[in-house]
C-alpha cells in the first residue's frame, strides 16, 4: 500500500494561513490524495481530494506537486474550529482507506 | 441530511462482559465499514460491507469479535468476551460505492473502555 509521511504536529495563529504538507514519494498513477480531519471527539470528516490538479473548496485548498510525490493542504484563514487532527491518504479505486497518525494541528489565538 | 449514527456513545464494562455497538448509516449508502481506533492512532479498517455481505473482514479478530448487516442498513458490531486490550473507540463509517473510491462518512464513535 502507497503510505505518506506527515508531520506529527504543526501551530498556527489565528487568522493566518496554515501549511500542511505531505509526502508520498511511491504514490502510483491511479491514487487519489485524499484529505480527512479528526475533531475531538468526533469522527474524521472529508476535506478535499484530488488526483494532479490544484483543487479548492469551501473548506480548504490543496495543492499538489508536478511530480505527485508531495502535496499541501491549504486552510486559507485558521480558526480555533481548524484545531484538529489532518490526515493524508492516498487511495485508487477498489483501495482501502489507510491512515496513518496524521498531523495535530494547535491554532492559538 | 442525517448522518451516521452510532449508539451507545459511550460504554464502560468489565473484562469478560459481552459489548454490542450500533450503527446506522447514510440513506442509501451501499458501503459500511467498522473501524478502531486506539489512542493517538489513525482509525484501523475492522470490516467492510457491501450491502448485506461482508467483502472485507481480513482485520477483524474473530474469536471474539463479530458483526452483522441484516437487510444491508443498520449494522452491529459485537465483543465477546471484552478484554483490556479492547478499549478504544469504535467508528462506523458509510459510503455510496467504495469500488470509486467514494468519500466516507464518519459516525461520532462509540468510546469503550474495559475495565
């Protein structure tokens, strides 16, 4: 299975733009990057997918790499409702979801 | 729209007590999945069903664990006998077609702690 590398954790003031990368360097061509957040206490949530093209929506943009090989969530204004866990997760039709430890994100006020 | 409903959200039992968890998921969401997730860890697949027949239980210990879908809706999760090891939370997630790798829809969890 194509695995990712996260940071375990990242700070971000509110308000600011937040950056969260990842690296997939054995990503194949039919994987999907996928992004979820975990809440406290909540389930993970779908934040944004995409397969080579920059993509946005109402939560978040993602940015992916010519090479494919790493890709960057986008929170464009951080607030205290952003503090959450970030996972990154490749996945190709018929594939299972994986995930990993993903990235604790802190946003201080 | 309603979501994924999971209940009891909380469940504290002694080792060797039975556990079942519920779930119910999206309307018309032919995918279910169980998973586990331990402390400070990323959710782990325990089963997946499409409609009514499990197509994916690879990870779920099966001396003591079971699950059922009956009419390929509402699903359970059972323990039997709970060990310490078992604490953690339970999530359930639904999706419309897992072959396209639809989105998942997480229910909030049911946290269990073994005692």
């Amino acid at each position: 299975d194509a695995k990712t590398t996260q940071p375990n954790s990242m700070e971000s003031n509110e308000e600011e733009p937040v950056h969260l990368p990842c690296n997939h360097s054995t990503i194949s061509g039919t994987d999907y990057i996928h992004w979820y957040r975990q809440l406290p206490s909540q389930g993970p949530e779908y934040v944004i997918h995409g397969l080579t093209s920059n993509v946005n929506n109402r939560m978040a943009s993602l940015a992916i790499a010519e090479d494919r090989k790493s890709s960057t969530l986008i929170l464009h204004r951080a607030t205290l409702r952003d503090a959450a866990v970030y996972y990154c997760i490749l996945r190709a039709s018929y594939d299972k979801v994986i995930f990993g430890p993903g990235t604790s994100l802190s946003v201080i006020p | 729209e309603a979501g994924v409903v999971q209940s009891p959200r909380y469940k504290i039992i002694e080792k060797k007590q039975p556990v079942a968890f519920w779930c119910n998921p999206i309307s018309g969401h032919n995918t279910l999945y169980w998973y586990l997730q331990n402390l400070g860890q990323g959710p782990e697949l325990l089963i997946r069903y499409e409609n009514e027949e499990a197509v994916d239980d690879s990870q779920l210990p099966k001396d003591r664990f079971s699950a059922e879908r009956l009419k390929g809706v509402d699903s359970t999760l059972k323990i039997q006998p709970a060990e310490l090891g078992d604490s953690a939370v339970y999530l359930c997630a639904s999706s419309l077609d897992w072959a396209n790798a639809d989105t998942q829809y997480f229910g909030p969890g049911t946290r269990l702690t073994v005692l």
